[in-house]
C-alpha cells in the first residue's frame, strides 16, 4: 500500500499545486489588465471611468461588507495554499530523485 497511497498523495499534491499555478497567474493577469487601464489616455479613461465606477457600485452592493474575519480567513488560505505548493514541490523533487 507504501507506494499506491504515496502515490496519491503525489498526484493530489500535484493537482493542487497546479491549482495554485492557475490562481497565481490569474491573479498576476488581473493585475497587470488593470495597470495598463491606468495607463490609458485620459480621453479613453473618462468614458471608462464612468462605466467603471457604475460596475463597482454594481459590484460591491452584490456582496455583504468584507469583514477582519474574511480577511483572517484569506490569510489563513494564502497560507495553507503555499505551505502546500512547498510541499508538493519536496515531493516532486524527492520522487524524482528514487
């Protein structure tokens, strides 16, 4: 069973790892998409920007008010998801190794 459970544990580790690639980079697109906005001409921008700030309001009276406990609760998953990737980026390394 050693190596069929180590196995899994490889091959979940990994999924998740790949989730985590997925997020970062989403996250890194959304980023940059947003500071080549800012660095729009301003005749472009005033008619964005009016749209924008319609979509914000939109967007922000959808969700209940962010509280410190969410914020508690991102940490805590910013955290477990990189102590995972550290993980499965040793198990990698040591099955690559045998």
């Amino acid at each position: 069973c050693k190596n069929t459970c180590l196995m899994m544990f490889w091959i979940v580790c990994s999924i998740i790892g790949m989730i985590c690639k997925i997020v970062f980079a989403f996250l890194l697109g959304s980023l940059a998409s947003f500071f080549s906005l800012m660095a729009t001409p301003d005749q472009e921008w005033s008619s964005y920007d009016a749209d924008l700030t319609l979509k914000m309001s939109e967007y922000a009276a959808k969700f209940p008010k962010v509280t410190k406990d969410d914020y508690k609760a991102a940490a805590l998953y910013l955290w477990v998801m990189t102590a995972l990737l550290i993980i499965s980026i040793i198990f990698e390394a040591v099955l690559t190794h045998f």
